[in-house]
C-alpha cells in the first residue's frame, strides 16, 4: 500500500520559514473538521524550523532543523492515548478533533514535543500532513509546496519504493528509528555531530603565511580515519564527528617544518583548535 513520507534536507534549508507562514495561512481561522479546528493564532507551530548551531568564532555553522510530527508507526502518542490517536492506512497520523477536546495529557504524548495545545480552543493539535488538501487531490502539503529551495519534499509511495529513496540519500530519523518516523532528515549530521576545526601557518620571516599545501590527518587509537588537506584561506575542518566519541588524534603535516601533533577529545560541542604555528 502507498503510504506518505517526508524528507527534510538540512543542507538546503536557510530559514525563510515560509514552512511555517504557509501552515499558518491554511489553518488559522480555517477549521478542516473532522481533521483539526482552527490552529491558535500566535503560540502553535506545527512546522518549525529551529536554528541550530555548532562550532565557535571563527569556525561556525548555522543550521535549520525543521521539527514536526514525525507521522510514527510506532506512534508513542497512540501508544499512551490509543483512544484519541488515528493511524491511517497512508501513514498520516491523527488526533481524533472531537477526543483531543479538554485532553491536555495528548500534549505531554508526543516524545518529539510535537503536540500544541491550542489554549483558545482548549483543544490538542498537530501537524496533519494537510491531509484535507491531499484527499482532494493535491500532492503535498502546504509547506512542501511554499518551501522555496526544496529542503521539504514529499514521497506517496510503497514502502520499499521509499527504503530505496532512504538508501540513496543516506536518510536518517531524528532520534533513534525505534518508532519507525515516516519524517527523515537528510544532512542530519549538521545537527547531531561535530566537526573540528582551525588553522595553520608558519612565519616567513615577520610576516604570518597560511600554510597552504599542509596535510592533516586524523585517527584513533593508530587507525587511519581521514586524510586530507587545508584550503586557500589555510582552514580545515573535518565533520561528521559522533558526539561523545572520544580522543582522536590530528597530525599536521607540512614539507620543511616539523610535524604538529594534537590530541582532541569529542563531547557535543565542535573543538576549535585556533591558528597552529608550524615551526621548522
């Protein structure tokens, strides 16, 4: 059977969050009953793209991670509110509009912190896929459609179909796939790992020179992981570090100076080693 997914590349993202404006603009003051009432006017995001951070000044990145409902198999939310929660047969999850009436204990449902309660109405709400609009035949929601640079696509496909999409795009699920999301990021390491980064130069008599033909290597207990070289600029930065990983070992290389050796430790922040003089 065909069921609905979503891709969100972080890669592609800038934070336009025409995402959100377009949800808003569907369901504030429309309500698409027996799917959903009026979202809130102010405080609800259904689709929210937060601004994630990593590395410091000079060696910084900024991200978009777009959080909203994951659209579960293995719903947690219908798990502990089986009678308020609608699996449907395409993948899209619900909340019953009429059950989620004064039941402020679906907010606290979703692991993802993905359920608004709609305070003006007194009502539990989320993300619905717009399913309104896709059953009268749209091809996807608002905000893929608003999304200007593609980072929000859908796929309405069977799932193995879809297992080949995630095998060539390198799909990842925001927390650990145990409840089989059908929402997965692309470039999701531009959220859960780190990088590390600096410079190198070496002095030509007064004056600083980045060192632009240096070579870095970096491995772990003797075993080679990554070898490459710095930029024009001198820089380097080697990504897609497992948070908490451990004690890693970069060695600089640069013919006619001596070889700068630096060991660095990996928690959840990405190390900024600053400018390294090479010294000959």
């Amino acid at each position: 059977m065909k069921k609905w997914h979503m891709v969100v590349d972080l890669a592609k993202c800038v934070g336009c969050y025409n995402c959100l404006l377009a949800c808003k603009d569907e369901h504030v003051g429309n309500s698409w009953l027996p799917y959903t009432d009026c979202q809130q006017h102010h405080e609800d995001k259904w689709i929210n793209p937060v601004r994630v951070e990593r590395g410091s000044v000079p060696f910084t990145e900024t991200a978009f991670l777009t959080k909203t409902c994951q659209h579960c198999d293995n719903a947690p939310c219908a798990n502990k509110c089986p009678d308020a929660i609608i699996q449907r047969g395409d993948g899209i999850v619900l909340i019953d509009a009429a059950r989620a009436k004064g039941n402020k204990n679906l907010k606290e449902a979703c692991p993802y912190g993905n359920i608004q309660w709609n305070e003006e109405l007194q009502t539990a709400q989320k993300c619905t896929m717009c399913v309104h609009l896709l059953e009268d035949g749209w091809k996807e929601p608002r905000c893929v459609q608003a999304c200007p640079l593609r980072a929000l696509n859908v796929y309405y496909c069977e799932d193995d179909e879809f297992q080949k999409i995630i095998d060539k795009q390198k799909l990842k699920p925001l927390t650990d796939g145990s409840n089989k999301p059908r929402v997965l990021y692309r470039n999701l390491y531009k959220y859960n790992k780190c990088f590390i980064a600096g410079a190198l130069a070496y002095m030509d008599g007064d004056k600083e020179v980045a060192a632009t033909d240096a070579k870095v290597k970096l491995s772990m207990n003797g075993v080679l992981l990554k070898e490459t070289y710095v930029d024009f600029l001198g820089e380097f930065k080697i990504d897609r570090l497992p948070q908490n990983s451990g004690t890693y070992t970069l060695e600089f290389l640069l013919d006619g100076y001596q070889t700068i050796t630096k060991e660095v430790e990996i928690k959840t922040e990405s190390p900024n080693l600053g400018c390294l003089m090479f010294e000959a």
